[in-house]
C-alpha cells in the first residue's frame, strides 16, 4: 500500500463515520426503532451535560475577560518588564485580495491606535497577483495615510500561479512572511525578538491587544514554543447583519471562549500571533490548505515534539461578519465560510500522519489531539441533526405494539425535558451576545437589542444550516478526494 493511498483512508475517516452514523441511525429507526430511541436519548443525555461542561468554560473564561480588559497592560510592561518589552517589534501580516479601500482603512486606523509604540512595528501589506487591479487601486491610498508612521511598511504582491500552491491566504501569508524575513535579516534583528501577527484584513486589535500580547509573551518561559489567540469577536457590522448571521458569529466567538479555558484542546483560529522564530522553524505557513490558521500550531507541535502550547489572551479582535449588503448574499457567503471553516477537518490526516507514530510525543498528548479533532468535527457535522431532526425519527416508526412500552411512552417526555434544560444554554448566549455589542449606531432603534435577545430562538434552524449542512459538505468533499480551494469571504457589507 502506498503512502498515498494510507494517507487517503485518513482524508475518508471523518466524513466516512458522520454519513454511517445518518445513515445507520435511519436505517435503525425503521429495522428498530426502540434501540434507536436508546441510542438518541443516550446521546441527548451526553449533550446537555456537554452544554453544562461547556457553560462552566464559557463563564469562566467571560469573567476572565471582564477582569484582563480592565488592566492597563503597558504599565505592566513598563513595571514589570523594563528593559526587555523595547526590545519587542511586531511584524503585522496582512492578506487581502479582494477587499475595499473602506475596510483597509478601517483595520489601519485601530492599528494606529494601539497604546504600543507604532514606531516597533513592521506591516507586510500583502496583495493579490490574481486581483492587482484592486491591489494597486488601494495600495497608494494606504501607503500615502499610514505609510510613514511604522517602523517599515512593506507592500508586496503575492504572483498568482506560483507551483505548489493552493491560491488562497495561507500562500499569501507564507509569501508575506518570507518577505518581512528578508527585511528582518538586512536588519538584524533576533527572530526572538519579534512576534508576528497574521491577521485577516478586516481584523481590528483592541487598543491593548499589543501590550497585552507582549506581556503574554515575555511572561511565557518558552515564549518561542507558543501560538498566542486571542478572542475573535464580529463586531465591525454586527448591527447591519441578519439575525442567523449573527447567531453564528456569536456562537463562533462563545465556542472559542470555551477553549479558551481548556488550553489542551485550543488551536490558533482566524486573526493569531505567535514568535517570528517559531514562525521560520516550521517553514511559515502551509500555502497548500485552506485552513492554515488552524494548522500552524500543529506545525509547531511537529517541529518540536509537542513541546509547543497555544497561549489563550482575553482580549478581543473585532473582524466582519459575513453580512456583504444583501441577505441572500449574506445566507450564500456565510454558508461558504463556514464550509472553509469546517474543512479545518483536513488537519485529521495531518496530524494521524506526522504525529501518531513520533515517539518523542507523549502518548497521552498526541491521544488527547487526535480525539479533540476527530469528535469536534464529528460531532459538528451530526449533533444539530440527531437533536433536532432525526432524534425524533424513531418514534414515528414505532409498531402498534411498540407504542405501549414503557420506554415508547416516556421517550418523547424525556427528550422535551432534556431540550427544556438545554435552553438555559441558550438564556445564557441570549445575554451574553447583548453584553459583548458594540455602541448601537443612531440609524438602529432601541428595540434592536429585544430582537438580537430574542433572535436565539432560530438557534437549532441555524446549526442545521450554517452547521451540520456545511461540515457534511466539507467533509464529503475530503472523503470523496474533491478538495475545496479557499474561498474569499466578502466582507465589509454596509447599509446604505
């Protein structure tokens, strides 16, 4: 068997295991339905303490940031990190291809605001070959408002075409970052000195994000062995969004609120920072996959035996929502990020493949990633369906007979009450998405903040469609060997 074709059962695992469970729990229903109702309310069970477990990581993690949003970080630095935070630039990442001069401007404008001295930082703005025409309609504009108040300010475009790529950010970023190395080297300036960010281009620091970063990271002991996430937050057009599309950003930020409290199963998402040095020891980003934010940690946990962690920072980045003017447009771009998000499932054969049979990784680590991947995505692509949607199936198929025993009769009972107390769940990310707007713009009512409290009700509809469809889409796509380019998610959607 060639290596090729082993690695093609791992890309057929995952999706392989979500259409046998669908498909067996149907074809159960009909052949027996009441080990079918055994086997869902075992799972509804599962998940709603999986609600509560999770409600746990999430409260701690919103009490953290309450807490860290209040500390004014460069004092910190000053205190208690003299003589080292100067020695710290920031290299900035910044991909864009298809992007207005409105949100370009919008990123560079919070950048400038940060309390972190601007005259450490290095911007690599990086366009696309493939869209130079937007490159270069922009580029001037950004260079003649921002250009000069950086340590350097890098404009580069990435050539379309180049072999061995999949066109998409992650190629981008790599190309990015070998640039800024050439500029870092002419300096020479220690790798271990400089923290790269890779951002997305619509992403807006919060003014402490830099100080609180290097506080993070002059605080960690093996700060080069790290990958630094903060908490990514939609707020930019949150107000002008429609209510399912923020429903997903929301619960996208709440998910990541919940890792953050559990280090051990936290990978980099979207907007990362992590050490220049680290960033050249694993190659820079992998500019063949879709989802690079995810896998440059992984890069890092190969490189060097798993001594390599993912630092949470309670701290926010605000990013766009996929709201891009209209709602149909919106539904159809939104569908699509989420499908990018989900084909993160392509790091499961990565990680089979260059970390199961690395002996120097601790067993249980290397046990412990593998799970965590595999039952995320497996349960992202199936739980909305099995609780919302098959879950009910077996009862209809019952037998006259079957209709009067005991577990017949208290089944739809049971799963009422297990959903009843799964919505405290839901009570609890009504308030919480209130607490975390953004100031409401003149041209938004008042009443606004009762429908974005009471928008959660469409919260199953939503994880069926922009949950469980697009993960069994981008998962069948991998186990069918019909692999996903990286799709561009438009953003910077206003009303008028």
């Amino acid at each position: 068997m060639t290596n090729r074709t082993k690695y093609r059962i791992l890309e057929i695992i995952p999706g392989a295991m979500v259409w046998i469970t669908l498909i067996g729990l149907i074809a159960l229903s009909f052949l027996n339905p009441l080990w079918a109702i055994y086997f869902i309310i075992v799972f509804d069970v599962y998940w709603v303490i999986r609600v509560f477990y999770m409600l746990i990581h999430l409260t701690h993690s919103w009490v953290r940031f309450r807490k860290d949003e209040k500390i004014d970080w460069m004092s910190k630095l000053r205190q208690e990190k003299k003589g080292e935070w100067q020695k710290i630039y920031h290299l900035l990442i910044l991909p864009f291809s298809i992007e207005s001069l409105e949100v370009l401007q919008a990123t560079f404008r919070e950048i400038v605001k940060t309390d972190y001295p601007i005259d450490r930082f290095i911007i690599v703005l990086s366009g696309e070959g493939r869209n130079d025409e937007n490159f270069y309609k922009n580029v001037e504009a950004i260079n003649r408002e921002f250009g000069d108040k950086f340590f350097k300010f890098i404009t580069t475009l990435h050539p379309k075409d180049l072999p061995d790529e999949l066109a998409g950010k992650g190629a981008n970023a790599n190309w990015a970052g070998h640039i800024a190395k050439k500029f870092i080297d002419q300096q020479k300036i220690s790798y271990e000195n400089v923290i790269v960010s890779n951002f997305d281009i619509d992403t807006c620091p919060h003014k402490q994000y830099f100080s609180y970063l290097t506080f993070s990271f002059l605080t960690n002991p093996n700060s080069c062995r790290a990958s630094y996430q903060p908490i990514a937050v939609y707020n930019n057009n949150i107000w002008e969004s429609p209510a399912l599309v923020r429903i997903v950003h929301n619960s996208t930020t709440f998910w990541l609120f919940t890792d953050l409290a559990r280090p051990e199963r936290l990978f980099t998402f979207s907007s990362h920072s992590m050490s220049f040095k680290a960033l050249v020891d694993v190659g820079f980003w992998d500019k063949t996959i879709v989802t690079e934010d995810s896998r440059i940690c992984l890069q890092g946990i190969v490189r060097y035996n798993g001594d390599y962690k993912v630092i949470p920072m309670y701290i926010p980045v605000s990013m766009d929502t996929a709201y891009e003017g209209t709602f149909w447009g919106s539904m159809k771009n939104q569908y699509k990020q989420i499908r990018r998000w989900a084909y993160g499932v392509e790091n499961f054969p990565y990680m089979v493949w260059n970390m199961w049979g690395n002996k120097k990784i601790k067993f249980l680590k290397k046990f412990r990633y593998l799970w965590n991947q595999l039952e995320g995505v497996y349960s992202w692509a199936t739980a909305p369906i099995l609780i919302f949607i098959l879950g009910w199936l077996p009862l209809k198929m019952l037998s006259d007979d079957e209709k009067t025993s005991i577990l017949a009769q208290n089944a739809p009972i049971i799963l009422k009450y297990l959903m009843t107390v799964a919505m405290i769940g839901l009570l609890v990310s009504a308030i919480l998405s209130i607490t975390i707007l953004p100031a409401r713009p003149r041209e938004h009512k008042f009443y606004k903040y009762i429908i974005m409290f009471f928008q959660w009700i469409l919260f199953p509809y939503c994880m069926i469609i922009f949950g469980s469809i697009p993960a069994i889409d981008a998962q069948t796509r991998l186990m069918l060997g019909k692999y996903m380019g990286f799709n561009v998610t438009k953003k910077g959607g206003k009303e008028d």
